[in-house]
C-alpha cells in the first residue's frame, strides 16, 4: 500500500510554465476588467486600512497633547468620510470576488463538461468515473477560489504592507529600518512552515481518503468477514490508519501552531524595539507621543500580512495540481472524431444538420478489420471480416471479460479501426457523422442506466416527441406495462438517482423499452435481459422476434438457449474471435461453443426445471 | 457487549466519545485563558511606559515589582532608571511575547490533540460497531448512508465539539477579559464600548439566521449539478446511443448557471454583511476615539490608559463579531448527532449469555450436521425455506443441487449465524450441541466458507490470504494457493503475492477472485468446509484439478459442494436436490439416478447432451 501512495504523491507534485496561468486564459480573459475592478478596490482597501492608525495619531498629538477639541468635527466627518469609502469599497470588491470565483469555476465546468461529450470511449474506460467527475466539480472550483480570494488577499496584504513601510520610513526612517530587519526572518519562517504545511495536507487527504475506502471495505465486505471472523484484523487495520491520521492530523497542527506563534512573537519583538528606541527619541521631545503609538501599531501589524501573502502563494501552488488535471482533460484529444468537412456537412454533437441526414438502412460489414484498444498492446481483430447484411441477427456470446462488446463498440463507432473499415450501407462509418449514426441505434444495457426523472422523462430520452401512445406501445412490447401500473404515480412515478428505487430487472425493461421508442434502424443489446425473470424473458423474445424484423441486430447474449435462433453466432474468447456460424454448426465443430453450451444448458435446465 | 447493550442518549454518546480528550480540552482552555492574560498584560505596560517613564504620572505597579525596581534603581528613582533604561521595557515585552507565542501554541497544539482524539474515537468506535453489527443489518442499509454517516456525519460532530464550542469558550474569555481590563481603566468608557457587544452579535445572528436557509439551498443545487454530471458520465454509453449530448448540454448548462447565480447573490449578500459589519465596529472605534479624547482632554483619562483602552477595544470586538456566526453554526449539529446514534444504538450480534466455551463448540463441530424442522424466511410472510431435515456425517462430502433462490444460501447463512433462526423455527445442531448455544465467532471459525462472488480485501494477495492469521508463513500461503490452483496465476503478476487486489489495485478475473478465496479459506483448516456455487467462474479442467488437489488435503473434514454441476456433485456421499425451498430428493448418487427425478434429469442432460443436441 505504502507504494501505492509514493507514487500517487509524486504525481501531485507538477511543474508548468508561468504557474499555469496561461492555461487558464480563456477562463480569466472574459473577466479581465472585473479582475481589474477588483484588484483596484483591493489596493484602496489596503491603503485605507493603512490610514487608520493615523486617527489615533491625530487624536493624541492633537487633542490630547494640546488638550483641545477645537478640530473634533472635521475629524469625525473625515473619520466617517473615510469609513464609508471603505465599506463600500469592501461590499463591492468582495461581491466581485465572489462573482469572478462564481464566474470562472462555471465557465471552466462548462467547459470540460461540453468537452467530455465529444471525448471518445478509450478516455471513459481509462479513467474513473470519480476522477472525472473530480476534474468537473472541485478542481474548477478551487481555480476558481484561487483568482478571486487569494488574488484578493495577496494585493490586500501587500498594499497595506507597502503602505505601512512607506509611512513608517516617513516617520522615522531609522526606526523603520530598525522593525524592517525582521521582516525577512519573519518571512522565512513563514516559508518554512507553510512548505511543511503543503506536504502535510497533502497526507491528511490522502489518509483521509483511505479512511472513507476503509469504511466503504467494512461495510461492503461484512459478509465475508463475518464467515472468516476477520472482525478483529479488520478492526486493528482501520485502527492503524486511524493513528496514522492522528498522528499527520496532529504534526500538521503543530506547524500551523508554530507558524503563527512565531508571526506573533516577531510582531511583539517590532512592537518592543519601537518602543526601546522610540520611547527615548519620545522622551527626548523629538517625537509626539501619538506618533509612537502610530508607529507601534504599524509595527506590530507588519507582520500579520506575511502570513497572508505567504499563504496565497501556498494556495498557488498547491493549485497546480488542479490546474494540470484540467488543462490535461482538455487538452486530450477524442480518438474518434468527425473531420471537419464532415462536420461541415452533417453539423457536430451540438448542433447536428439533420436536413443532410440520409436514411440509415442496416447493412453492416467489417472489411479486413483490425483492431487494438487505445490502451492496449495486443490486437482483439485480425483482418476481420464479416458482412451483416440489414435485418440480420448478429449473437455474439463467450464468457465475462472475454472482450464481447467489442465488435459492438466498433459498430457504434465508439472506438475505430485501428487498420481496415466498417461499412454502413456500404459506406465508411467515417463518412458520415457520429451523431447520425448514434441517432439510429437502439442500445440496452445490462447494467442499464436511468437519468433522475420520471419513468416517462426517461422513456423519452431517445425521442422527445413521442406521443403517450407511442410511448404506451413501446411499453407493451417489452412487457413494462405491469412494472409500471405497479409504482404509485404510473408514468409520473421517480426512479430516483440512477434509477436507484427500482430493481436491476425493472431498470433493464425500462431501457429496453426507451431503445424501442426510438425506433432505430440497429439494435445492440448488451446481455440486456440478464436480470429479468425467465417468463417475462420469454415474453419479451416473442416480442423481439416481432420488432426486430428488417432491423440489424446485434445481441451480446448471456442465456445461450436465447440465442440459438441467431443468423450468426461469433464466439469470443480471450479477446478474440474463435469460432463464428449458426448454432447448429457450432456444436457440431464440438469446440469452445459447444463446452460453453453444454455447461450453461445444464444450469439452465436445473433452473427451468425448479 | 455480549450481554443487554445499553442505549445512548446525545449526551452519554458526546461524553462516551469525549473519553481521554477532556484532560486536553482542559489544557487548552487553561492555556488560552493564559494566551489571552498575557496578550492583555502588554497594552498595560504600554500604558505604564506612556504615562509614567514618558509622562510624569507615578508608576503605580505591584507591590513585589515596585520593591524589585527600587532595588535595581537604587540610588535613583525608578522612574529616573526606566528612562535611562529602556530596554528593559523592551526586554519585557519580549519575555511576555514568549509567553503569548508559547500560550498560543500550547492552545492550539493541545486543542487539535483533543480534536484528533476525538474524531479518532468516534471513527473507531463506529467502525468497531459496525462490524459488530448482524449481517441483517447490512443488508438493510445502504453502503453509502453509512459511509456519510462514518465521514461527514462524524466530521460535523468534531467541528461542534473542538471548533464551535471551544471558539465560544475563548472567545468568552477573550470578552471578560478586555472588559476586565477596560473597565479597571474608565468604567464610562467601557460601558460604551460595551454597549456594542449587544448590537454586534444580534446583527450577525439575525444575519445568519436569515440566510442559513441560503447556504442549504447552494449546497443542494450543488448537489443536483453533481449529480447530472455524475449521471452524464456513469450514463456514457446511453447518451452517445441516443445520440443526446446536446440536450446533456443544455440540461447542465441550465443547472450550471442557476447553481452559479444563487452562489453570486449569496456572496452580494455576504459582501453586505461584511461590509456592514466594518461600518459598525468602525463607529464603535470612532466613538471611543472621540470620547476618549474628550477624556483625556478633561483629564480623567490618562494618555497611556487612551491608548491601551484602544488596545483592548480591537480585542473585544474581533470575537464579538465570531460569536454571531459561531452560534447561528452550532444549531447544525444536533441532526449529524442523530444520525451517528442510529448506528451506535443499532444491537450488535449477540451469543447467548450461557453460551458453551470454545473448547467444547470446536469439538462439537467434528460431529454431525443436523437439520431439524428448518424453516426460515427472511421477512416474515415469505418463507425461503420450509421443513428442512437432513444429517451431514461428520467426515462425509454433501452435496446440493437447486436453482437460483431454491434456499440453497440461505441454508448456508442459517449454518454459520449470519442470520438467525429464530428458536421456534427448528433448530441446527453440530454434535450434538444447537448453534445457537455456541459463540458465532467459535462455530464461524470453523466453517470454512467461500462464496459465489468472493470479495477480496484492498490489500495484497498474501495478506488477503493470510487474513485470518497475521502470523502464516510465506510458505503456508503458497501451499493453499497452490491446492486452489491460483499460483501460477498470482505468480504471472508483476508483484506476484505482493499484488495488491480490489479498489486500488488490479482487478482479478471472477475465477481467480474464486481461487483466491479458496486459498484464504483452506488456510484456516476449518473442520466444515462449504463451497457455494464457488468454481462457477472456473473453467470445467481447473475445476477438475481444484477438486482433485482439494480431495487429498481436505482429510476428515465435513464439505458441503453447492454446484450446478453434476460432475462436482457425483463424488458427493450423499446429494439434497431443493426446490423452491424444499428438499424433493436426497440420497447417494446412485440413488438418486435410480430415483429417475430431477437429478436424474440434469444428469442425462449434463453428460449426453452431445447426441441431443447435434442430432
């Protein structure tokens, strides 16, 4: 395990030019003159806030060394004057860092979202749906904080910083000389601590995501560590990752603890030397006495900014790794992608011309096809060649993992060739667009995903324009009709996240059903009755046989006897194609089919018999 | 915990987590009373130093530290010797420094020490709980409610125990002791500073009070926008089938904006309370500036008192200003509080109070199997299994043949105390001795189970192995990997044994995870050992050479082969055929072919298909 994360910490340490600001051009440049707004605001902000001591100056050296108040009420309307401006200019720079941060993180969702939509299926099978989902939701908002509040803090902190030097080398240049020797000491302990800090957060997050993984394993696995009574090694395991959080969670606090004390004392020891030195120059009548509390203040509130500003750069950095897994999301390149004469003709994901559209009949055919996906090192087809001509039922069967839906992800054009041509309607797929192509297939999953909404907001995710009739007939033909009249608010009923509130065996009849109402020129039926009873199963076969005449087929078969009538059975094994024609020639060749079939036949029956 | 599990309530649950932090919450308070002391202490030597060795005003110090200087100044006065010597003012406020910057540390290192403990205990005690808890239990909730429950749920508890109410806590002491200080200096002037508190704090609470309701309503959009994207990418596939990614566009951009919107007017609105907020601790500050002026200029207050009185003022309002928040914060608490209960007041397993000791059940289970008027269904109305009895021999191969929800697992659960058979649903006994009288971790240990779909820990294959005992040899491991047919396999990995499996390593095939769970079981050597439909996923020649190496190894344990097939089942002593949770046929596999039922059936079917079929 301990190699594991070595590895995933190096990968968080990344280096790009200019801090990957310029990546991040198309996001900002929209924003240019709010950013500018803002930072502005932020630099009167400071300089008022440098302002401030300089009303107890006044009020000491005037009114109280002269004992008079003869200038009182300018002082309060200048005060006042004053606190309004800096109300104001605080509402508004603060709204507007809220907006920019608003502002770019949707832009930046936006656009990664859009560009998933165009990525080809080689990127969703390489990585995680939760490390993509990542890239969409946090790493956008955290560049998102990092334009607006640290952008704001840093130009805040280091007006008032600037601000207050300036003024304190007006006062006495010495003595600000003096307090200005610590600011460095001041500022590499800042580094020192926060580059600790960076590291250690680093661990608690990453401790923390194995403890949400280690809960997720006792919940998930307590069947089986309950049969191996493993209770208490599990238990001892979580607790090990336990400490080792308390222990990084406890050595982070001290840093932080450390860092601030040490900002603290150094702002006591400037605070201390003005008054050492500043105190005998007072003494000495060289200096009023409002003056040195001036300059106190100033010096111990020099020191606070630093940490600020060091902080800000710290948020900079560890917001690389964020910008570098956006910037690498965008910058990737979808491997199957429409040429841009094509996208001229047939319009693009968006914004399709469906008046170019031809007709799309079914006649499929691989063409000394040869194909490796995009991650792998081995071809899964070798000059393949097979011609499926319209309306013919396509069965492709072999064991879990055996690379199935392969042929099926070539026909859909979810990936390409890697040498040879898929032919629709005697065609290279490539000559028409995607969306053309997708917009007439009918595709059931086994695990069969739904979208929140209602039964009917689903059915019509292929056709929006159906009507309830349509809707109702599709409905029939799959037999769903009882599993809808069984929900409370029929058609209007929820299906929950993913379609979470119903069954695998309802969601699969369900999707079946939406695939039917598009009305689709070629069915791709991925194992897609799998988790349905064996008479509704029967049902819905005697339907398919109806439905699927002089539409092209292809069904990736998970009950061999469903599939005996298939014009053309191709056996997968390994990745590959062993053994390819109808069923009956099949068992007599007494190969990988017939082992296959004879050992599922035998479950089967036991089942059918029960 | 074997025995009547008591119930907490939200304060026995907060004080039961509390246990070994309290002493450093303590500690932490103490030192933040000491951190705030001593940043107080220095506006008064501020004050000291402005009035009396700047200014004329008479020092007036302690006792004991007016006879120190005395001594030091001696011959000349005090005052005379501070101001020749005023780096020992310097030198003070540094040691004070010392102690503010030490203060501070030992609150903060100390509160987080507290805070980590706590959030450690609550985590382990949840987790220990959890696997406490019977297998019903699971079944009945949902993986990811409980992990909320483990990691938000928990994390909101700490925050209310280390942050929210720690913060009240100090920021109290920070509030009493300013006003201590101010009100030693001029009561009338710290009767107006105070009268801000009030205002303060109202204005914050009302604020947040007001919006809190906003805040949800971000969060949830949040989470509906998380969800469409969530949905878009696990729906991948559908989306590009349909060819519908513009209307996924547009059904994002639309939540996208919205949710992007309600955030911006939330930080407008935020913007105007911060804003506000500076505007009347600013006035606050403009009025004390201004009536302490006229203090000063009638003489009552001193110039060291005005500037110190300054001091103290912006340490009075800074957590002024926190409290409103803190409070309006803390009321969110209560419902993660609930939500953690749930789980800690869930019963855990329970053995009987009488329950027979861990010698007798490990010679208990050398013995027979016995069935007696088994009937079992997981909710009440629907029976699973009904008038079961049968005997296993001890030493004896049994074998069930059924299809898929005939009863077979459930019988299994039943056997080791995953679930419970309820006293008056029959009774199984082993030797002799009702499981129910047994410990279930005695009888689980020794039955070796594995199941259809084997789950593997994310740990490496050796340690998955090894599970059940830390202390086995490499040698060990490899010797059931080896009976489980599985070496060759882990021996192909780039890491070999040191593979790590599951959620963040490499993903075995069904037949090797089948493998491997076979290797993890034989290692515990168990005298029952139940294989559930377990080499489904292995092709008929392992399985063949996984049953023959099994065969020699297994020696006189009792096994029970769940299988849909008939060549697994033919070395069986005596084959259950059960059917919709009955036993239709039970006897040796000679019988059973003579029987000409079921069996018989599946038997011809099995083993001369081939004629059927290529006729």
């Amino acid at each position: 395990m301990s190699e594991i994360e070595t590895t995933k910490e190096q990968q968080q340490y990344v280096s790009l030019k200019y801090f990957g600001i310029p990546k991040l051009g198309p996001y900002v440049k929209p924003l240019k003159g709010i950013i500018i707004s803002m930072a502005c605001l932020c630099l009167v902000a400071g300089l008022i806030d440098t302002l401030h001591p300089l009303f107890q100056q006044y009020a000491l050296n005037h009114f109280v060394e002269l004992s008079t108040l003869d200038t009182l009420v300018p002082f309060i309307l200048i005060y006042l004057g004053i606190l309004i401006l800096q109300t104001i200019v605080n509402m508004i720079s603060a709204s507007q860092a809220g907006k920019i941060e608003m502002d770019v993180s949707r832009d930046m969702r936006r656009a990664s979202f859009n560009h998933l939509q165009t990525l080809s299926f080689s990127y969703f099978n390489q990585n995680s749906v939760g490390y993509i989902h990542s890239r969409v939701m946090s790493d956008t908002g955290r560049i998102g904080g990092l334009v607006s509040w640290s952008l704001m803090d840093s130009v805040w902190n280091l007006t008032y910083m600037i601000g207050a030097i300036a003024v304190m080398l007006i006062i006495n240049w010495k003595m600000a000389l003096m307090v200005l020797v610590i600011v460095p000491l001041a500022a590499l302990a800042s580094v020192y601590f926060q580059k600790h800090l960076i590291t250690l957060n680093r661990q608690v997050r990453e401790i923390n995501s194995q403890i949400s993984s280690g809960f997720n394993e006792g919940i998930t696995g307590a069947k089986t560590t309950k049969t191996l009574v493993a209770e208490d090694r599990m238990e001892e395991d979580f607790n090990k990752t336990s400490r080792k959080m308390f222990k990084t969670a406890t050595r982070t606090s001290h840093f932080r603890a450390m860092f601030i004390s040490t900002i603290t004392f150094t702002s006591y020891i400037a605070l201390a030397l003005v008054l050492w030195r500043g105190g005998r120059i007072t003494l000495q009548g060289l200096m009023e006495l409002g003056t040195l509390a001036a300059f106190s203040n100033y010096a111990l509130n020099l020191m606070e900014p630093i940490r600020w500003i060091v902080r800000a750069i710290s948020d900079l950095i560890t917001v690389q790794v964020n910008i570098e897994r956006f910037t690498r999301l965008m910058e990737t390149e979808s491997d199957v992608a429409d040429s841009p004469e094509i996208i001229e003709k047939y319009g693009d994901a968006f914004h399709p011309k469906k008046e170019n559209w031809e007709p799309l009949f079914g006649d499929v055919e691989f063409k000394d096809v040869s194909f490796m996906y995009p991650d792998g090192d081995e071809y899964v087809l070798e000059h393949f060649n097979l011609k499926v001509p319209q309306g013919t039922n396509v069965a492709i069967v072999g064991e879990t993992g055996a690379g199935k839906s392969t042929l099926v992800n070539l026909v859909c054009r979810f990936f390409e060739p890697t040498s040879g041509q898929i032919l629709i309607d005697g065609r290279d797929a490539r000559e028409r667009s995607q969306l053309w192509l997708h917009s007439n297939i009918g595709y059931v999953l086994q695990t069969p995903h739904l979208f929140s909404g209602t039964v009917k907001e689903n059915l019509l995710y292929g056709k929006p324009d159906a009507t309830m009739e349509q809707i109702e007939a599709a409905v029939k033909a799959v037999s769903a009709d009882a599993v809808i009249e069984r929900m409370d608010k029929g058609y209007d009923s929820d299906v929950g996240e993913g379609g979470d509130l119903l069954s695998t065996g309802e969601k699969q009849l369900l999707s079946f059903a939406r695939a039917i109402l598009a009305d689709p020129r070629i069915f791709v039926l991925d194992e897609a009755t799998s988790s349905i009873d064996t008479v509704t199963e029967k049902l819905i076969q005697d339907a398919i046989e109806h439905l699927m005449k002089g539409r092209t087929s292809f069904v990736i078969a998970h009950r061999l006897s469903t599939i005996r009538q298939a014009d053309v059975i191709l056996v997968v094994k390994d990745g590959k194609i062993i053994e390819q024609g109808r069923h009956k020639d099949l068992m007599r060749m007494k190969g990988y089919y017939y082992n296959l079939y004879t050992r599922q036949y035998a479950e089967e029956t036991t089942r059918s018999l029960s | 915990m074997k025995t009547n599990q008591p119930l907490f309530t939200k304060t026995s649950l907060v004080a039961h987590f509390l246990q070994g932090c309290k002493r450093f919450f303590i500690l932490s308070i103490l030192m933040s009373f000491l951190n705030t002391l001593m940043e107080m202490l220095i506006p008064q030597v501020i004050r000291r130093f402005v009035d009396s060795v700047i200014g004329d005003d008479p020092l007036n110090l302690p006792a004991f530290a007016e006879a120190w200087l005395a001594r030091l100044a001696a011959p000349s006065s005090s005052q005379v010797y501070l101001r020749g010597h005023m780096y020992l003012v310097a030198i003070l406020i540094g040691i004070l420094a010392l102690l503010v910057a030490f203060a501070f540390y030992g609150t903060h290192q100390s509160n987080a020490i507290a805070a980590e403990k706590l959030h450690k205990n609550i985590r382990e005690e949840l987790f220990a709980h959890i696997q406490k808890l019977p297998f019903a239990w699971h079944m009945k909730n949902k993986t990811g409610d409980i992990i909320q429950r483990c990691t938000s749920d928990a994390e909101r508890v700490r925050i209310f125990i280390a942050e929210q109410m720690v913060s009240v806590v100090r920021i109290v002491i920070m509030m009493g002791l300013s006003l201590y200080f101010m009100f030693s200096m001029d009561w009338r002037l710290s009767l107006v500073a105070a009268c801000a508190i009030p205002v303060i704090v109202g204005y914050s609470a009302f604020f947040h009070a007001k919006i809190g309701g906003s805040f949800e309503k971000c969060d949830e959009n949040e989470g509906i926008l998380s969800t469409i994207a969530q949905e878009n990418l696990t729906g991948v596939r559908v989306v590009r089938a349909f060819g519908r990614e513009e209307f996924e566009r547009k059904r994002f951009e639309k939540q996208n904006v919205y949710y992007t919107g309600l955030w911006i007017s939330l930080m407008k609105l935020m913007a105007v309370f911060w804003g506000i907020g500076d505007f009347i601790s600013g006035l606050q500050v403009l009025l004390i500036l201004v009536l302490g002026s006229v203090f000063c200029v009638r003489g009552t207050l001193s110039a060291g008192e005005f500037i110190a009185f300054l001091s103290y003022n912006m340490m009075l309002i800074w957590p002024v200003r926190q409290l409103g928040r803190v409070i309006s914060e803390m009321s969110k608490a209560g419902v993660s509080l609930d939500r953690i209960m749930y789980i800690m007041n869930s019963p855990v397993e329970k053995d009987r109070d009488n329950a027979v000791s861990r010698e007798e059940t490990d010679k208990a289970l050398k013995g027979d199997i016995v069935f007696e008027n088994v009937n079992f269904g997981y909710e009440p109305d629907i029976p699973i299994v009904s008038d079961i009895n049968l005997t296993i021999p001890a030493g004896s191969t049994f074998g069930i043949l059924g299809s898929t929800g005939s009863g077979k697992s459930t019988l299994m659960h039943l056997l080791n105390r995953l679930y419970e058979l309820p006293e008056e649903n029959g009774k199984i006994t082993i030797g002799g001795v009702d499981i129910a009288d047994m410990k279930a971790e005695d009888l689980r240990r020794n039955i070796g189970m594995v199941l259809q779909e084997p789950f593997l820990f994310s740990r490496t294959i050796s340690e998955n192995i090894s599970i059940t005992n830390r202390n086995m040899t490499m040698e060990e491991i490899r010797k059931a990997a080896k009976i489980a047919c599985v070496d060759e396999a882990i021996k192909e990995f780039k890491n070999g044994y040191d593979t790590v499996v599951g959620e963040r390593g490499v993903t075995l095939s069904g037949g090797q995870k089948q493998r491997t769970a076979i290797a993890r079981m034989l290692t515990s050597r168990a005298p029952v050992m139940v294989f559930d439909d377990s080499l489904s996923a292995v092709d008929a020649e392992t399985d063949a050479r996984i049953r023959h190496a099994l065969s020699e190894s297994l020696g006189d344990s009792t096994v029970i082969l769940i299988s849909h097939r008939i060549t697994t089942l033919m070395q069986a002593d005596q084959i259950m055929v059960l059917d919709k949770g009955r036993i239709v046929e039970m006897g040796t596999p000679d019988e059973l072919l003579e029987k000409n039922g079921i069996y018989k059936k599946i038997y011809d079917m099995q083993l001369s298909l081939s004629e059927d079929e290529t006729a």
